[in-house]
C-alpha cells in the first residue's frame, strides 16, 4: 500500500483515476465537524454542495438539523455553523452539512472506491479503517475552492500528521511531506494550526477556540464515511462505531 498526499482538485482526480482510497482533510473546519456530529450520535450527514440544495433537502427530511457555513459563518436559517464545538445537538437526529472547502471536495472525490473526511482529530480511526484495504491512499488536504493558490497549511498539516501516524510511505507529494514533516517536527500541530491563514480568519470572527479544538489529536474514533448518493447529497455515516 503506498500513501500519496495531493492538494485539492488534482488529489481527487487522482484517487477516481487510480482507484485510491480517498481522505478528505478539511482540518479548519469540516472534517473535526463531520467526525464529532458522528460521535455526538447524528443518524447520518448529508453533505451537500450548496446552501440552496440544504434548504431543499430540509422539506423531505424535516427531522434533520441544518449544519455549515458560508465565510465562516452560519448561513441565515441554519441551526448551527461549522463548529466542531455545537454537536450535541446532533444525538439521534440526521444531519444535513454544507461548507466552503470541504462538502465541494467530498463530491469532486465522490466515485473513488472509498471516501472518507478525516483530520487530526480521528487520525488513529482513519488509520485502523483504511490500513486493512489492498488500495493506495490520497490524503487529499482541501485547500480553497475559490482560490488554488491559498496556503492551506492546517490542511497540509493534518495530512502530514496522519501519514507520520501511519509510517506511511509516500509518493505523490513526497517533498511537501518531508518539508511538513520538519515543520511539525519543530513546531507541534497546534502552533502550525493557530499561525494558519485560515486560523487568522476564523480568530476575526471569534471563532478561536475551534482552532485549538481541531488541533486536537485522536479525541474521537468517529470516521465519517460516504455510503452512497441521493440526487444532491452525499450520504456519510460513522465507518468505526
């Protein structure tokens, strides 16, 4: 099993062409979000793409909590945001999630022959599901949708971390491993967490604790795993209950 890690669209791409199993590492904030709805108890999440396609969704399944943001921020009408912090709420119910970054990756990679959202925060669990299966792997950091040039250092961050997990060998992406690697290496996950651009974002809106929060390493063994489609949403359940 050889382990790849590569950015955005390309790392999609790349997991549907090569039959890789795919990670989406959405690590501020989506994949510690997904992973903790699942470990508060949600039914299942249904991931959709757009906050449209949410509000759809919401009049046939009337029992769900609408979950996501747009900038940062809850969309008007949503019950909660994009915090892996308001999950309780989630308990027994269905979940529908859209994010910036992270629901737009989750569909690009969708058709690869597994998928999953993964970060630090259930870095072990990914580890133990993906380690048994007879396929190459594409830790695919999510970057930004709207801009390609974006440093996504927390994403690049939580990938690296998980594959140092791992003892993993890369290939695709192996000089950007060995350079995250030495930077984790001096600074720790958190630091490389609080100094990422999108950190600074997130502190503008007050957000700051989800930051430390999502640094956070193997809290949970909640791995969101996507089962199936259904027209607009993409179906996650918990792969490690």
């Amino acid at each position: 099993m050889t382990w790849h890690i590569i950015e955005a669209s390309d790392g999609c791409a790349y997991a549907k062409e090569h039959d890789c199993v795919a990670v989406i590492v959405d690590a501020l904030r989506a994949s510690a979000t997904a992973a903790m709805l699942l470990d508060a108890g949600a039914t299942e999440i249904l991931v959709v793409a757009e906050v449209e396609e949410a509000f759809k969704l919401k009049e046939s399944h009337p029992d769900a909590l609408l979950y996501g943001e747009r900038g940062g921020l809850p969309p008007e009408g949503f019950d909660h945001g994009n915090s892996p912090r308001e999950t309780k709420a989630a308990k027994g119910r269905p979940v529908i999630f859209t994010t910036s970054n992270g629901s737009a990756r989750l569909h690009e990679a969708y058709g690869a022959p597994a998928l999953y959202l993964a970060s630090t925060v259930n870095a072990l669990a990914t580890i133990g599901e993906i380690s048994g299966q007879d396929r190459d792997v594409v830790l695919i950091p999510a970057g930004k949708v709207d801009d390609p040039e974006y440093d996504a250092q927390e994403d690049w961050v939580a990938a690296t971390a998980i594959a140092m997990l791992a003892d993993a060998p890369i290939a695709e992406g192996a000089l950007l491993y060995r350079d995250w690697r030495y930077r984790i290496e001096l600074d720790g996950v958190q630091k490389l967490f609080q100094t990422a651009p999108h950190a600074q974002e997130l502190r503008k809106l007050g957000l700051e604790d989800d930051i430390s929060f999502c640094a956070r390493s193997n809290i949970t063994t909640a791995l969101p795993h996507a089962v199936s489609r259904d027209d607009s949403a993409i179906i996650l359940v918990n792969s490690c209950k």
